[in-house]
C-alpha cells in the first residue's frame, strides 16, 4: 500500500472511530456538584424500630437540626404516629422493596448534579426527607428548598395498598418512581406550567418536555417508566413510530384542539386509541410518547443548546418544523 493509500485509510478509521464515540447531547459526563448543596434525611429510618423511650430520645435530638419537619406541636404528635401499627408495618414493607439506602442516596446526588448542570447553580441547600405516611395517599412534596418524600408510595406495584387502583396505574407506584417524582417536581420549578396552546401538538410537547427532563437527568429506562411503557410496549412503539406517526399526520391531528382526542393520546391509559388494528397493543399516552420523540430529535439538531433551551422554547410550530423529527 502506498503513502496516500495509507493517510486515506488512517483518516477514515479516525473519521470512524470518532462518529462512534459521539454521544447524544443530553448525555453528560465527569458532572461536579457540591455535595453540601442536596441533604438527604432519612427520617422514618432514624427512628422507626426503636422502643417509645428510645425514639423520644432520638426525636429531641433531631428536633433543633430540622425546624421544617418538626412543628410547634410535634412532642404530641409524632409518638402516636411513629408508633402506629400501620406505620411500622408499611416501614416494614418500605425495607424490603426500595434500593439500599447509600446506593440511592449515591443515584439522588447524581441526579441533582446532572440537573443543576443545565439550570446552573442552586442557592442554598436542598433538604430532602424520607419518610412512612400512614397510608393516606400522600404525594411528595416540594416546597423552598425541601422535599417531603412518602416511601410507602412505591412499594411496587402489587402492594395491596394499591388494590383499588387501576392496574395500568399501578406502575407509578414501582421503587424507582420516588426519584422521577422528585426529578420531574424540580422541572415544574423551569417548564411551563402549561402547554403553549390548545392543539394536539402542544399538549404532546408539554408532556414530551417533562419527559426529556427525566431523560437527560436519570435517563432513558426512567422516561420509559414515567410512561408505564415495559421493555416489550417499548420494543413495539420503536418498531410501529413511522406507522403511528403517518396515522398523525394523515388523520391531521397535530393542530386538532379536541378535548377528546387529547384525553385518549395523552392522558394515562391501557392503551392509546387511534382507530386501527393496532390499538390493543399501542401504550397509553402515546402522544406524550412522539413529543419526547420530537424534542430528542431537535436536540440532536441542535446540539449547541441546553436542556433549559431546549424545553422552555415557547413556539412549538417552529420547534416541530426545526426538529427534522421524521420516523
């Protein structure tokens, strides 16, 4: 081989090598975060377990270091609550279902790192509690600076404290939800609070939005799972998208203002309802489905951008039309 040959050869093994290493532009690496910024307070876990005298002891303890968790009332009420059979049975529950608590801590960190990369720098501290509610139905709660987070909201889906729900929501309450909770509350605090119209295509991209957060923050498997979107759903909407797409587009969809049309192609459901021979296999909201799909392909055209500019952009039309989005 001469010279020439020999340069032509090396240049295209590196124009190769190189492509194969580019990563997509939500992925992030080598993320430095102070870990001062984010606290995590396992509450239930510093004193559930231990005998009345024990856990009053640990209480006056905590109570000066956690003024936004220990009320004026407390002394009255914790023990009554702590104490329940209710409470220490769900507790129970709670030890055998969710991950080991440093590697969640580990993966909380993490994502809090990964988040702050793209919204900047965090005044103050973020104070995170962990605690057994007595079954009530409570969602986490995000105020200044502090989230409340229930574990006994994500015992798994077959949790007979779920037994009332339906089944096809019974997947929000799987371990690995209480971290997307928190991550998709923190993106409420930057994406709109609502979509940017009344069409079709905004509602798919406001729930596409949320849906790229979770993406570029926990990643892919986690978007899929806010979804209710198993690995075989998930195998079968990568393999129909240009179907399910045409079906958009011909049925003419995109710029439809229908209440109804938005509560079968968005709203949770067993499946998604578009009228063809597809549809007892097609997940539920498979509109918020294609609106993640779109902003991942603007993304990708856009590089340049951030997550925050990425999904606070307010003309949803342009953003289609620059997307390039074509399954």
């Amino acid at each position: 081989m001469n010279a020439p040959s020999k340069v032509i050869l090396i240049a295209g093994l590196t124009a190769m090598l190189s492509s194969s290493c580019q990563t997509e532009p939500w992925q992030v690496d080598n993320l430095d975060f102070p870990s001062d910024k984010l606290h995590i307070v396992h509450f239930a876990d510093s004193v559930l377990g231990l005998d009345s005298i024990t856990m009053m002891a640990q209480l006056n303890h905590m109570a000066p270091n956690h003024p936004l968790l220990f009320e004026a009332e407390w002394e009255s009420n914790f023990p009554p609550y702590l104490l329940s059979e209710t409470v220490q049975s769900l507790y129970q529950d709670v030890i055998k279902s969710r991950p080991a608590l440093a590697d969640w801590d580990a993966d909380l960190h993490e994502a809090f790192a990964r988040l702050t990369h793209w919204t900047g720098p965090i005044r103050g501290t973020t104070y995170v509690y962990t605690w057994v509610s007595q079954a009530e139905n409570h969602a986490i709660l995000i105020g200044d600076g502090v989230v409340f987070l229930p574990w006994d909201q994500y015992l798994g889906a077959e949790h007979p404290l779920y037994d009332k729900e339906e089944r096809y929501l019974a997947s929000r309450h799987h371990p690995d939800m209480a971290m997307a909770q928190i991550v998709a509350q923190w993106a409420s605090a930057f994406l709109p609070s609502q979509a940017n119209g009344t069409d079709l295509i905004n509602a798919m991209l406001h729930e596409g939005r949320y849906l790229m957060v979770l993406h570029a923050v926990l990643g892919e498997d986690a978007a899929y799972r806010w979804l209710g979107v198993g690995p075989e759903q998930r195998t079968f909407l990568e393999n129909h998208e240009r179907d399910i797409w045409s079906t958009f587009m011909q049925e003419r969809w995109l710029y439809n203002s229908s209440p109804d049309l938005k509560r079968k192609l968005i709203q949770p459901a067993p499946f998604s309802k578009l009228g063809s021979t597809m549809d007892g296999e097609i997940p539920g909201q498979v509109g918020s489905w294609l609106g993640w799909r779109i902003l991942q392909s603007h993304w990708r055209e856009h590089a340049d951008l951030s997550l925050i500019a990425i999904t606070q952009s307010v003309d949803d039309n342009q953003l289609l039309q620059q997307s390039a989005y074509r399954p």
